[in-house]
C-alpha cells in the first residue's frame, strides 16, 4: 500500500471513475462519473459556456471505499514556461475546478526538485460530499509519491492520473506537448 492512502475495504463495490477534460481549456477532473454531472449543476452558466463540453477519455472501476490520490501532471514544460515537469497532488477526487489547492510539484531541467507543500482540508469522495482530509501526506511521502508519478507518466504532455488505495497508479496521457 502506499504512503497515505485508506486500506480498502473487502465489500467488493466499485465506482466507475471518469477521467477527462474539458474541449475548451486543459481543465482535467478525475471523479465518480456520477459526480460529473453533480459537480457541473452547481456552476454557473457563463462558466460552462466558456468551459465546452466535458470529454470523458477513461473510465475505471474502483472499490467504493477507496479515497485515491489524484491529480494532473505536464512533462516538459511548468506552467510557467520553464523547462521542466509538474506535478499535482490531491487527496480523493479531483473535480474540475477544485476549491482546495492541491501540492504542488516542479522538477527542472537541470535536477532542481521543490514542492509547495499545502495542507489540504477538504476532498471530493466518492459521494461527490466533501470531507475532511484527517491523515495529512508528509513532505517526504509526496517526494514519493512524485517520483512513482514521474515514473509512470514518462514522455511530454498532459497526463491525468489516480493511485487507488492498493497503490496502483492508472496514469493518462490527454494531450501531446505540443496541444499544451
């Protein structure tokens, strides 16, 4: 298992988790196909407009018990233009415009490795309800972390991806470097 994620729960239900983003900005959500819709009820409509319409690129099935970690990655490139990689990291689900700040993560061209370090308050479960995040990662189970992320998601572009509680990391590439 893991650094930081829930032990499973043996029931044996699963919730279909959708992966995804929307056409007109490289906004990605990984959640509960169920909470899609949910999540979207609650915007306003200018913001769906400008949004477009959700594509869903992956479906997997997870035990209802499990909170994941979840997030984004861009490889070759930080948000900021600078040669580099870039990591997010989200307790539970991540709705497609999270009220929680996620960890951040940046790995340079040259080695230089740094996280801003945020203590989340809040996740999406399974539910689509917020919860109160109880068990914090430490700073050196998100290096971790980072690196098994990394690891998987290993060529340029915009990846989404979930580690389940056993620790299986289902990674997804949505968009070539040069898309970004």
């Amino acid at each position: 298992m893991g650094p930081g994620l829930s032990r499973r729960n043996e029931s044996g239900s699963l919730v279909k988790v959708v992966m995804g983003f929307f056409e007109n900005h490289h906004i990605g959500y990984v959640m509960p196909q169920n909470c899609l819709s949910k999540s979207l009820g609650g915007m306003p409509e200018e913001v769906l407009k400008s949004l477009g319409v959700p594509r869903i690129v992956k479906e997997v099935l997870i035990d209802a018990t499990c909170v994941p970690i979840t997030g984004l990655v861009i490889r070759g490139r930080t948000p900021t233009g600078e040669r580099g990689d870039y990591v997010e990291v989200f307790r539970g689900f991540l709705p497609p415009l999270p009220n929680s700040t996620p960890a951040q993560c940046f790995l340079g061209r040259e080695g230089a490795f740094g996280c801003r370090y945020l203590l989340q308050e809040v996740f999406v479960d399974q539910l689509c309800e917020e919860r109160e995040v109880t068990e914090q990662l430490t700073p050196q189970e998100l290096t971790e972390l980072v690196k098994e992320i990394l690891r998987v998601a290993n060529s340029e572009g915009l990846w989404l991806y979930m580690i389940e509680c056993e620790g299986s990391i289902t990674a997804l590439r949505i968009l070539d470097r040069a898309d970004l």
